[in-house]
C-alpha cells in the first residue's frame, strides 16, 4: 500500500506521512463511502442495527482513523504544505458531513430503525445512538426545503474555511514576533531557569543572548518576572494583539474581519433551523435549557465573585503603591505585582515549587495516582511511530495485562505548534463482532520544555494543565462503551465534557497525592511540608480575580451568539467593553485584542459553550466532594466514578450519570468553597441553582 494513510491496521505511520498523501487519501474514502451508502439504502429492509447502524459506523471510523492524524499533525508540526492540503480538504468534508445529515433516505431508515418492529430488540446504548442521530439530522437541515438545504451546506462549508483561517492566523503571528535580548540587565528578575530557556530559544534561532517570544512559556516568565516594565508592556502589547489590527503584528494575520463573517453565518444557520440565535442552537446538545438559564447562572456566580475580586485587586494596588513603586498599575503589571505580593505574602514564588515539579516525576506520578484510583497499569512502549522527538506513547492495561487504551504524550511548546492543551482522538472504541477497536488518543500541552541536561522543570499551574487534559484522556480511554458515537467523550453534553477533566485538577492540592508526583529532581526529596503548606495557603490566592475572568469569557461568548443582529453586526468590541464594566474587575487597555485570539469560540468547539468550564465544574467540585468525605483512595469510590462516570462516556445523560455516582443531584457548596468563596446557606444555594444545574 503506497498511501501510509489509507493503512489503518494499526496507529499511524507519521514518520511517512506526507502532504501529497492526504487529498488522494480522503477523496478515494470519500468517494468509497458514499458508493457504500448508496448499497445500504437500497437494500430491501428492514433495516436493522446490523445491516445499517453498524456498517455506517464502521464507514465513519475508517474515515475518521484517515483524517485524524492529519488535522492533529496539523496543529503540532504545522508547514506551509500541509496546512495547504489540509485547507484543500476541509469544504470536501464538509460537504459530505452536510450531505450525510441532509439525506432523507438515511434519515427515514433511521426512523423505521426507531420505530420499527425490530426496534424492542436495541439495548440502551443502541437506543441513545438512534435518538442521537435522529435529533442531529435535524439539527443538519433535514427538514428543510431544498434550496435552503444548498444554503446551509454552503454556510457549513464557509465556516469551515473562516475557522480554520482564524486558528492559522494566531499561529502564525504568535510565532512570527520574538526579540532578541543582548543585555542580561534587561531581563532582570528572570529566575535562572527561564533565562536559560530563553538563551537555549536564542542559540536555536542562530542568535546571541537571549530570546523572547510569544510561546506561553516565555511570555509567561517575561511577564511574571520581569523587572524591566517597558519590557513587560511591549511583550504584553505584543500578546493580546496577536492576529488583529493592533499591536506590532502584520495586518494580513487580522482575524476582525473573520470574527465577524463567522458569527454572521452561525446567525443565518440558526435562523435556517428554526433557532432564535445560534446560542439556542447551541444549547439544543448542552445540559442547560435556555441562553438565559446560562446568563442567570453566570450572573449569580458573577455576583458572589465581584467583591472579593474588587477586594484583591485593591490589595494588590496598594503593595504595588508601597513595594513597587507602581502608582497606576497598568495590565502589563498585573503578573509580575501578583507575583511578588505572593512572594510577600505567602514567602513563595512559582520557582520555589518548580525543582519538585521534574517531568520524570510528575508524570508516572500521575499515572501512579490513575492506578490506585481506577486499579488499572500504565506502562510506556517503545518503538512505536511519532511526529517529534520529544512524543511518548503509553499503554493502559486492566490489573489482569488486558491492554485496554493507548495515548501519546507531547508535553512542550515549539515553534509550528498550536498553542493551549488539548486532548484529541485518534482512534475510538470500537466493536466489530468479536475484536474490539481499543481507544487511542493525543495527549498534548505546550509546557516548559528541558533546558541543557536538566529535565523540564514544570510550574505547578504546568502541573494542573497536564492533569486537567489527561483527565479528558481518562474519560476518552477508559469508556467501555462499544459505539463510537457515545463512547469516551462522544455524545456527552458539551457542558458536562469538562467535568473529568476539572475533577482531576482537585488531586493537584492533595498531599496524599502530591507525594506520588512531587519529588526534587536532584535528590528526589518529597515536596517539604514547609513549601506544600505556604502552596495550600495560596490556593485561593486571588481567585476571585481569576474566577471573574471566566465569567467575563463566558458571558461575552453567550451575549455575542444570543444577541446577534444582522443589521448591527457582531458589536464584538462593544459587547466585550459592556461585559467587563458589569464583571471585570481589571480593565485591559483599549489596544487589547483579547476576542482576536479567543479560539476557543471562534475556531474551536465552545461557541456559545465556553460556560461549560464553570458549569462542570460544579459537577466536578462536588464529584471530588464524595473523595473527599469518603477517603480520596477509598477503592470503592474509585470504583463508582469509574463505573458510573469515565466507562458510561455518553451513553446516558450526564445528570442521570451524576446523580447515580454522587447519589443526588448537583450542589454549588464545593465550588464555592475550592474558589474560596463562602456561601450563605445551603438552601439558598440550592435556591438559587436548582434551576440551571
């Protein structure tokens, strides 16, 4: 087989993908699957799961296996040719996405697969999958009339295309600015080993001395350490107007225009569908019920945060006043005055902690931590194809040897990298008869790479990150569901996908967990009592400050797709200033372009969704509750979330998968107590959420 592609026998072959692989890889699959379809519909009937759900699902993997390691490739070693035949396929997956939601043939099988006499014979799972899909044909224009079918599938092609666009533009002005330091004094207050870093970033790129760019990492230590505050405004200047009108960036990278066809063509799709805005649509998959349920949500919380933030940030302005000499503490100071108040006040600093953060000992500390909780092993494989260096790749087995999962791990930022964390799928679980698809998946994060011969040395927010996204792996690799349309994550409400994942951040600020992952890289020396105490004192360290910044995220995104008016346009800039003066406590400059660089909604998968995060997390803080009042190891309790939690993936709605594990529903109380903020009684909590969660 000469296209390593089309070989889905096993993982990927990386090493011999190449860009002129991909179009003639997806347009024979393409072309092979529709030809399938057509075999499948003219069949004499009944249609059953057998001769209709399962072949298509098979037809859709296959496809799936093709494209997923082109779209991750993609995004961790991104070139100019790739990116070319990646754009060139996307509006041809589109239009057979559109094509299989529209079919009306397809959609009449499904409904006498429903609804037919065979239809007693489909187990629950089955059931979720059939009602699953009925309703996404729907919501894919089924229904419609035939010329506004050809208008949503030219809008789902468009966006598509915008999408993607937006994402390449982040990137490629986020890695075409840096700058060079010749002068060591310029970079005063820098820890030793973010100058290495950025010296070893300088000797890479050719050059002297040290250099700055806008990979998280750098920028974070520039901006939370530099003494030098004309260095930290030009980095700060140079961030927050990535991809946009402003700032040092080339204007051909500016996503204004962009940003704004996007949310006209999710509006128009709505409308198409029956939906008031595309919001409505939205939430027609989430848990929450309407766009103002969401807002009421936010806007509570909201109100609980607000002035403890006011608070901080007054604290904050008055030790930069009197220890800083910072009068008007402007956004390029916020990091790096937080950072020595914490100093101040707390005796400790991000650096303190990073010696007993060496990878070697957070990540089989995490994986030591996933064994006593869910009794499996994970052990590492050689050998086995990847797309950098830097990539390992694991095995998850049941106590018995059974592999059960696999992943690769690709921890540090690089140049052609997408920026953030993210888990991703690369292979589902899968039934076919008697053999079982296992679970594959990409385990990536952008953290601090090795510098010289130490190995990477992570901050503890580093830590919290490799946790949260190896908790979305969990719920993807641990599903023991056999179809892929629910296993893992799959047909999990959007605003219950966070909940795994937040989970797993709570172990972060556990001593008993702690000491599976935390250990001096030269002596191995478990974290000292000392350093975990003034840590835990920290862990409410301004975060109303931070919590009001998610709310300020989330209530922009729900305002911008609930609001939309085709006659006045996105009003982006207005409604982001609205948000801040209602929530924020800190106003950023008016040069700022945050929503310019907010991928999450305008590329990724949280338009009108980025309330998730808050909304599971409730779900999630009271989920850790149960660990916490029963024993955070107590093997049954492990056992439970496991069962009824990470294995049921998205085979039954979250709140029923909750309430079994937790045995009620919701209640805000853990939230409010792991962010810091005292409650006044329960059942005014109660009161005030029963509603919405």
């Amino acid at each position: 087989m000469t296209n390593p592609l089309l070989d889905t026998t096993d993982l990927p072959r990386f090493s011999r993908i190449r860009p002129e692989h991909v179009e003639p890889a997806i347009d024979r699959l393409l072309a092979e699957n529709r030809a399938e379809i057509k075999v499948l519909l003219a069949q004499p009937g009944p249609f059953t799961w057998e001769n209709l759900v399962h072949p298509l699902g098979l037809m859709e993997d296959r496809l799936s296996r093709v494209w997923s390691p082109v779209r991750h490739m993609n995004s961790v070693v991104n070139s100019d040719e790739l990116r070319a035949v990646y754009n060139a396929c996307l509006p041809k997956l589109s239009d057979y996405g559109t094509e299989i939601g529209q079919n009306v043939d397809l959609f009449k099988a499904y409904q006498s697969l429903s609804e037919g006499p065979g239809s007693e014979r489909l187990d629950p799972a089955q059931r979720k999958v059939i009602r699953d899909t009925l309703r996404d044909f729907h919501l894919s224009g089924v229904d419609l009339p035939t010329e506004k079918k050809a208008r949503y599938k030219a809008i789902a092609q468009e966006l598509s295309n915008l999408q993607s666009r937006f994402e390449e533009n982040i990137l490629d002005s986020t890695h075409a600015w840096n700058r060079q330091v010749t002068d060591r004094q310029t970079l005063a207050g820098l820890p030793d080993s973010a100058m290495d870093m950025l010296a070893q970033a300088a000797r890479h790129a050719g050059l002297e001395g040290w250099l700055i760019t806008l990979e998280f990492p750098s920028y974070h230590a520039v901006m939370t350490h530099a003494q030098d505050r004309a260095l930290r405004e030009a980095v700060y200047t140079a961030y927050v107007t990535r991809a946009s009108d402003q700032g040092p960036h080339d204007r051909k990278y500016d996503n204004s225009a962009l940003m704004e066809q996007i949310l006209a063509l999710r509006h128009e799709q709505a409308q198409l569908l029956g939906y008031a805005s595309f919001a409505d649509l939205s939430l027609a998959t989430k848990m929450a019920d309407s766009p103002a349920a969401v807002t009421e949500f936010l806007d509570d919380l909201a109100a609980r945060a607000r002035p403890r933030a006011e608070q901080e940030l007054e604290e904050l302005r008055a030790f930069a006043a009197e220890h800083l000499g910072l009068d008007d503490l402007q956004a390029w100071d916020i990091a790096y005055a937080s950072e020595q108040l914490r100093r101040h006040a707390y005796a400790l600093s991000q650096e303190d902690l990073k010696p007993y953060f060496p990878v070697d000992r957070v990540v089989p500390g995490l994986f030591r931590l996933v064994e006593r909780l869910y009794e499996v092993r994970i052990v590492e494989v050689d050998g086995v194809d990847v797309w950098h260096p830097d990539v390992r790749f694991y095995e998850i087995r049941d106590p018995d040897g059974t592999p059960r999962a696999r992943f690769y791990l690709d921890l540090y930022a690089r140049p052609k990298k997408r920026g953030g964390a993210w888990m991703d799928e690369c292979m589902n679980r899968l039934r076919d008869g008697s053999r079982v698809q296992l679970p594959v998946a990409y385990m990536t994060c952008n953290s601090t790479p090795p510098v010289g011969d130490k190995p990477a040395l992570f901050t503890h927010d580093e830590v919290i990150t490799l946790f949260h996204e190896f908790g979305h792996g969990l719920h993807h690799m641990l599903t023991r569901v056999d179809y892929p349309d629910i296993a893992g994550i799959n047909g999990v409400e959007w605003d219950a996908v966070e909940l795994p994942s937040q989970f797993m951040e709570n172990w972060c600020w556990e001593r008993e967990a702690m000491d599976l992952f935390a250990g001096h890289f030269e002596t191995g020396e478990p974290l000292p009592g000392e350093l975990f105490d003034k840590l835990i004192s920290t862990r409410h360290f301004q975060a109303a400050m931070q919590m009001v910044r998610q709310l300020e995220f989330s209530l922009f995104d729900m305002r911008l797709h609930s609001e939309y008016d085709p006659d006045r346009g996105g009003r982006i800039q207005e409604i982001l200033d609205e948000v801040r003066a209602r929530v924020a406590v800190v106003r950023p400059p008016p040069f700022n372009r945050f929503q310019h660089g907010f991928s999450h909604i305008f590329a990724g998968g949280y338009a009108a969704g980025y309330y998730s995060y808050k909304w599971a997390e409730v779900l999630s803080a009271d989920a850790f509750g149960r660990f916490e009042e029963e024993g955070l190891f107590n093997p049954d309790v492990g056992r439970a979330f496991l069962e009824h939690v990470l294995e049921k993936g998205g085979s039954q709605p979250a709140l029923e998968l909750f309430r079994t594990f937790r045995g009620r529903g919701p209640e805000i109380d853990a939230l409010l107590r792991h962010s810091g903020l005292l409650a006044e009684t329960r059942d005014q909590m109660q009161e005030t959420t029963g509603s919405t969660v």
